[in-house]
C-alpha cells in the first residue's frame, strides 16, 4: 500500500491495481502544490467522506477524465449522478461496498454534510468515516470530518483498522489534541496521519498540536509533506 497526502483531506492510495483518491479537493486548494493530472492520473475509485465542496472538490471533473468509478453515502452519489457523473457505487452507514480487490464499510462522522445553492445549503446525505479493507494492504480508516465520539471504540472492534487518516485542524473537526486523545483511547494503529490542517486561516496551520500530544504512544506520526508518500 502507497499513501501519498496531496492536501487537506485529500489522499491517493494505492492497493495492487486499485487507485484511490480520497476527497480530491486539489484545485480549489491554495497550498495543493502537486501536479493535478499527475496526481489522478490512473484513479480507478474515489471516495468521499462528505459532501462539502472542500471534500467533493474535483470529484466530477476526475471521474469524467478517468473512468474512476465514485464511492459514497447513497444521497451524495445521487446527487453527483444528476450533476453528471456516469459511475457510482453507493452505500449507506454500517454496509459494506465491494469494490473489486478491496470493500469500503461507511461509518459515522459527526460533522454536517451539504452544499450551497442559490445561499441556500442543498443535503447531501450524512458525514461518514470510511474504511477500506483489502486482502493486500492493511485496514484503513479515513475519519472524515469528525469530532469525538464514543462509538469510535465500536469502530476499532469492528474493522480492527491499522492506518488512521485524521483530523487535526481543528473548528470544523478535533484538534490536535483531541485527535490525539481519540487515537490513544480507542484504536490501536501503526500508523496515524493527520490532514485537514494547513488550508485555510481558521484551521491549525501544522499538525505539531497533534504530533505533540502523541509524543511516547506506540502509534507512529506520519506527517509528510504535500505530495510525500508513505508505502506499507
């Protein structure tokens, strides 16, 4: 498995011949830093956590250029279907989505999950967690946008996932270190990434809050630069 982390919450991953983008909010990101085709080039899937514009992001304009097949909450992917999209694959908190050699399990997220239309927020389904489960990497979570909850110990004990891709920026979802309190308490990872920090002025400019607060856990911090990957 190849991560490479191309800005706020947005991530390729790649899994034998599956490539995943996660969230691919690439153009409308000031600090994306990478070369956008480069970086989608190849996408075979893309998963959204949510449906706010900087998640969704190029979400249509990849999928269109690629053939990528789209992966989301039932409500978000029938909106995106109407806004033109051609392949979609939903799904719907606790199911579990095949998707060819891995399945993608939708859990919660608290967080809101929309989008604006004429100043008027248009639903666009819940905010969710995703899972990716493979038989060729291990088990991966992308929180979402999220606070803290409880049920995140159910989370641990279902999927056993051993990559956590978190929220640390704070305002919209935990900071660093109520992000590092929730991977202490209640997952057992190998590896902790976080994201969502650095994008705009109202969230944490760094992830040093959360790599701080993790400071003699077993969990490794890995926190790369736009565009750095890390492979397990």
């Amino acid at each position: 498995m190849k991560i490479t982390w191309l800005g706020h919450s947005t991530f390729r991953v790649e899994i034998g011949e599956s490539i995943i983008l996660f969230d691919p909010f690439l153009t409308g990101n000031p600090n994306f830093t990478a070369h956008f085709r480069a970086s989608a080039r190849g996408a075979t899937h893309i998963l959204l956590t949510h449906g706010h514009d900087d998640h969704v992001g190029d979400t249509l304009q990849i999928a269109d250029e690629t053939g990528a097949e789209i992966v989301a909450n039932f409500d978000l992917c029938m909106w995106l279907e109407g806004q033109g999209a051609k392949k979609i694959n939903p799904g719907n908190t606790g199911g579990k989505i095949p998707c060819g050699n891995f399945s993608v399990s939708l859990t919660d997220a608290r967080h809101s999950a929309s989008t604006i239309v004429g100043g008027a927020p248009v639903y666009l389904g819940p905010a969710n967690g995703l899972v990716v489960e493979s038989a060729e990497a291990p088990t991966l979570y992308h929180m979402g946008d999220t606070g803290i909850f409880g049920d995140m110990a159910l989370i641990a004990e279902l999927y056993q996932p051993k990559i956590g891709l978190v929220p640390v920026g704070g305002r919209f979802t935990m900071d660093g270190a109520m992000a590092a309190l929730a991977v202490k308490r209640y997952f057992d990872f190998e590896t902790a990434i976080p994201c969502h920090y650095g994008t705009f002025p109202e969230i944490a400019p760094d992830a040093s809050e959360f790599i701080a607060a993790m400071q003699g856990a077993k969990t490794r911090v890995w926190a790369g630069a736009i565009g750095e990957s890390f492979e397990v």
